[in-house]
C-alpha cells in the first residue's frame, strides 16, 4: 500500500510549516534562540544555560513563555485549532 500523502495534506502541511517559521520571527531574539535551540537543535537546559549565559531555571521560564507565545501566535493565525 502506498504511504504518501495526498497532494492536498502535503499542501496544507507545507503551508502550516510556512506559517510556523513566520510566527517563529515575532518573538525577541533570545525567545527565539531558545525554541531554536530547544526544538531544532535538541539541547537539554543545562546546555542551553551554558551557551546563553543564563541560569537553567531562567531558561525553563523564557523558554514556557516562547512556546506559549509561539503557540498564540499560531492560534491567532489559524494554525491551532
């Protein structure tokens, strides 16, 4: 049986990705770098405290309010049902 996706999922997840990266540029810079780093990279905190210079709980706290930003964001445009 044939596993690819249909011509219109693969659109309509293409566009969602799209839409992701532009809500990714609307935060500060340091609330991107951390989902960055977090989401693309897969550092742990404490490396992600050692190469920001930041404790591993300020970390934890930016980093929930960039998702929760990010997250609104994506609502706001339709994203997240």
């Amino acid at each position: 049986m044939d596993e690819q996706p249909l011509p219109d999922d693969r659109a309509e997840r293409l566009e969602s990705v799209g839409l992701a990266m532009l809500c990714l540029d609307r935060p500060a810079e340091d609330m991107r770098t951390l989902v960055k780093t977090k989401f693309v990279e897969g550092l742990p905190y404490k490396e992600m405290a050692t190469t920001t210079g930041m404790s591993i709980g300020n970390v934890g706290y930016k980093l929930h309010h960039a998702i929760t930003y990010f997250a609104g964001e994506m609502e706001r445009e339709g994203a997240l049902v």
